[in-house]
C-alpha cells in the first residue's frame, strides 16, 4: 500500500465510529459508514462496478445508433433553410439543456418516470378489465 493509500485508510478509520479494524476486515472487505456499517465483499464491489460498466456501455451503444440512425434518416435541407433552421436548433437545444439541468436537479430520472407511467397504465388496464368483468351478463 502506498503511504498515500495508507494515510487516507489511517485518517478515515480514525474517524470517531471506528477503529482501524472496523473499517477494512481481514477478509478482503470493507465496511461502508453511509450503509449503517454493512460489510461488503471486494467482489461484491467488483461486480457492481462491472454491471454499472456495462449500462453505461449500452447507454452508449444505444445513443450512438440512434444519432446515426436520425443522420441517416433526415435528408439534407436546401440553402434557403438551413439558416432558420440553425436558429430553430439553437432554440431547441438550449431548451433541451435548460431541461436537463432541470431534471438533473431534482433527481427525477427517466428510468423512474417510465417506471410511473408503466404503473399507471397497468392500473388503467386492470380498471378496464374488471369494469369490462362487472359488465357481462
């Protein structure tokens, strides 16, 4: 371990809730303090970090082909458009970002807003189902 490493080790373990032994066990774990003091193996880690790889992989992945698949699909605009047509992408993405930030701030993520919504039309179908139900004769 480097003297670094090791005084960053030292200084957090220091730290008034645990001792040295507390923090990194002999088993080639570590305790984490915002988990309430839960012991996680290395390799547990390791596989978190190699899931979260893989999603930002994809993520990626899934961008690119998109913005290539739009560049492919959108024919080229005439001379006369395209100077109103910067103006109208200039407009649009400074909305795009002012939104982002937005959403970014208040930790609203997409993930969760399709989760919602998938929710709410699975609740709407089984409304529709047993109002259908309740009709026959």
């Amino acid at each position: 371990m480097t003297a670094a490493a090791n005084d960053t080790t030292t200084s957090i373990a220091e730290r008034p809730r645990f001792r040295g032994g507390d923090f990194i066990s002999e088993s080639g774990g570590v305790i984490i303090p915002e988990t309430g003091g839960d012991f996680i193996g290395i390799g547990k880690l390791g596989r978190q970090f190699d899931m979260l790889d893989e999603d930002v992989a994809i993520l990626g992945e899934t961008l690119s082909l998109f913005v290539q698949f739009w560049l492919t699909m959108t024919p080229p605009l005439s001379d006369s458009a395209k100077q109103s047509a910067r103006i109208k992408g200039n407009e649009r993405f400074e909305g795009f970002m002012q939104t982002l930030g937005k959403r970014l701030a208040s930790g609203d993520r997409f993930l969760k807003e399709l989760s919602r919504d998938m929710d709410s039309l699975h609740d709407l179908s089984s409304q529709g189902q047993s109002e259908a139900g309740g009709n026959q004769l």
